[in-house]
C-alpha cells in the first residue's frame, strides 16, 4: 500500500501461504509541548516527550503518524507557540516518515497569564498558523480543510495498492471536532462534506477515522450477559468528556459501511477499544438469556466484523496524568494472493481487493505492547 506520496511504500509479509500488503498507522496523541514553558518542569516535560516519541517510532517503524490533537498546551504559549511546531516539524522528520495533522481543543486556546491567571480569549496565532508551518516540511500530508466546512483540519487521505499497478485500496478520513477558537463539536457542514466524498468509486473502499474529542458512543461498555468486557485497553478516566454535540457522525460512519473505526484522543486515562452497538443493538443484548456462541468465539467474531470505536495512548508528558505514555497503532492488512493472480492471468476478485483486516495494540515507553485489539 502506498499514500499518494509514492515514496511511502508498503510491507509485504508472508503469513500462512497468502501474503499481505501491511500499512501501519502510528497515533501520536495529546503530546502538550510548551506546557509551563517558564518553569523549570515545563521544558523537562517536553524533553521527556522527545525520548517517548524517539522510542516508540524507533520499535514501530510506521508508514504513517497521525498528530490526533493538542500538541500543543495553546493556553501557555504567549508568543512562540509556532515555535514548537516548527520543533515538531523537525524532529519527526528524522523519521522519514509522512505524518498528517489534526487539531485539539488545547492547540490554538487563548493564553492564561501564569502570574495573575488573566486570560487573553483571543490567541495570537490560528490553526491556520500552525498547519502553515506544518505543511512546511516536505513529509507533512496535512491539508487545509474546505473554507465552507466547520474547522481547518477536515480531508482524507489516499491509501493506493500498486500491486498491478495503482488501486484505491483504503482512506483515511480527518476531522475537526473544534475546541480552543471552536465551539467542541463536530457540525453538519462536515458530514454533508463527508457524503459528498463518499460517492463514485469510494462508496466500497475501506476506511478508517480520526478526530480529536470523542463522542458520547465512545463510553466504555460491558455485556452484561458475558463474563467479559467487550472494550480492549485502559479506563484510568472512568469516563470521558465528549463533544457538546457531534451530529450524528459515529452513526454516518456505521451506516456507510466501510468505516473500520473512530479513534480519538482527549482523555489521557483512556487507551481502549469498544465495538460500537447502536441502541437497539445494547437493549436486545441486556435483554437476551442466552446467547448462540460460546464466549471466546462471540469476542472474536465481535471484535473481527464491528465498528470500533478507539482512545490513543497518552504520548507526552504534558498534560495531566502519570499514567506510562505510549502511542496507539493500527495495522491494516490486505491480502495479495499472487498465486490466484497469476493462475487466472489477473488481478484478484473484487471482494478480495477491497478487503482489509485490521489490528491494533498500544506500545509503551518501556517497549512492552499492551491493550491488543
């Protein structure tokens, strides 16, 4: 699999006699540079920041970064705050590895004055600011968003299989959903965007999602019918604070059919996983006696074939929380059976192309993986 930019290239990996084209996300979520910038522990904060992302990108090795939202702590940065953007810009770039943006509620909010705690509502730079010296670097694929669509940082990103030469096989959607300068929502201008990309030959393409706040299905969840918990991962919030209003969009995910997950930031406590069930869904589950499948196979078939709904791991060591930080990574795998191609003198079904399987698992500073989906 390749993103547009065709220098970023795919891993084929043999597995069982099949092979697959592997593309592997990195989440880098809520990093908080510039967090007490000065003080004496603003700036170790941020040091230590620097050997957390060195490590886990080092182990991980992906084909892409998402920034999911606060890299910075906005309402500490009286000036400088594209300073560490440009700081983020350069130090990712050691990596060789594309990353693409998207903003939180903490990355253009109004200074707070350490000394008197007067704050300034209006910041002196905007998320345009800040994406211009994103878009700077030469591995950023971060966009600007429509002008008519609520927030900046609204666009999808191409994953193309080269295997017989370029074919759309997945997309990578980003959104907005606000804070700082923004209301903490996810408007109707998106989603009437977000349907107007998903028409034509995009309608059958594997996708995935990313925004900063979650939304209210994002709650962690049991079944009360299983001895288990059908969320993977860390609850150390109990609870999460999701967006004011979110239009509806985990539902026009679900609905489109395609969409493997949402995954968010925000919560630093929160590192889980959950397949999402609609209400109807969560009432014929706590209503049922029995169930048709033993508890092993139910969780796997639950978490093979349903939408999923995903925190990264806390990645800085700004912001609250002591937690051991870490990045969230999602792997997309889609299976090339070269031996069918070639007996049949062609490329694989359809069904076969627009396949993807998927995993993620956390890795933590310590190098230990954690939190499996």
């Amino acid at each position: 699999m390749y993103y547009n930019n065709e220098s970023t290239s795919s891993k084929v990996k043999e597995d069982d006699d099949d092979y697959y084209a592997c593309f592997k996300i990195l989440q880098i979520a809520d990093i908080h540079l510039g967090e007490a910038e000065n003080l004496d522990w603003g700036p170790e904060q941020d040091r230590k920041t620097w050997l957390v992302l060195d490590r886990v990108l080092k182990l991980e090795q992906p084909d892409l970064i998402v920034l999911s939202g606060d890299q910075l702590t906005g309402n500490n940065c009286k000036e400088n705050a594209t300073a560490y953007y440009q700081m983020l810009g350069e130090f990712l770039s050691k990596y060789n590895t594309p990353w693409a943006t998207i903003f939180g509620n903490h990355d253009d909010l109004g200074f707070v004055d350490p000394v008197d705690g007067k704050q300034n509502p209006e910041p002196k730079y905007s998320r345009r600011d800040l994406l211009e010296i994103d878009q700077s670097f030469p591995l950023s694929l971060s966009q600007l968003g429509p002008d008519h669509v609520f927030g900046t940082s609204n666009y999808v990103l191409d994953i193309l299989n080269h295997e017989g030469g370029p074919v759309l096989a997945a997309q990578i959607l980003l959104l907005d959903s606000g804070g700082g300068s923004l209301p903490e929502v996810i408007d109707e201008s998106q989603l009437k965007w977000l349907h107007e990309q998903q028409q034509g030959n995009t309608i059958n393409i594997p996708a995935v999602a990313f925004q900063h706040i979650p939304t209210l299905s994002h709650a962690y969840h049991t079944n009360s019918q299983q001895l288990h918990d059908e969320c993977t991962g860390m609850n150390g919030d109990h609870g999460m604070a999701p967006l004011e209003s979110d239009a509806g969009i985990v539902q026009a995910l679900v609905e489109a059919k395609r969409y493997l997950f949402l995954a968010v930031g925000h919560n630093h406590g929160n590192d889980y996983c959950c397949p999402y069930h609609s209400h109807s869904e969560k009432n014929s589950n706590n209503n049922s006696a029995t169930t048709t499948m033993d508890e092993a196979a139910s969780r796997e078939h639950l978490f093979s074939s349903a939408f999923h709904l995903c925190f990264g791991r806390h990645s800085g060591y700004g912001g609250y929380g002591k937690w051991e930080r870490g990045a969230r990574v999602y792997e997309l795998k889609k299976r090339i059976d070269f031996h069918d191609a070639r007996e049949k003198g062609g490329e694989p079904h359809n069904e076969e192309r627009n396949s993807i399987r998927w995993k993620s698992w956390v890795r933590l500073e310590s190098g230990e993986i954690i939190d499996q989906v």
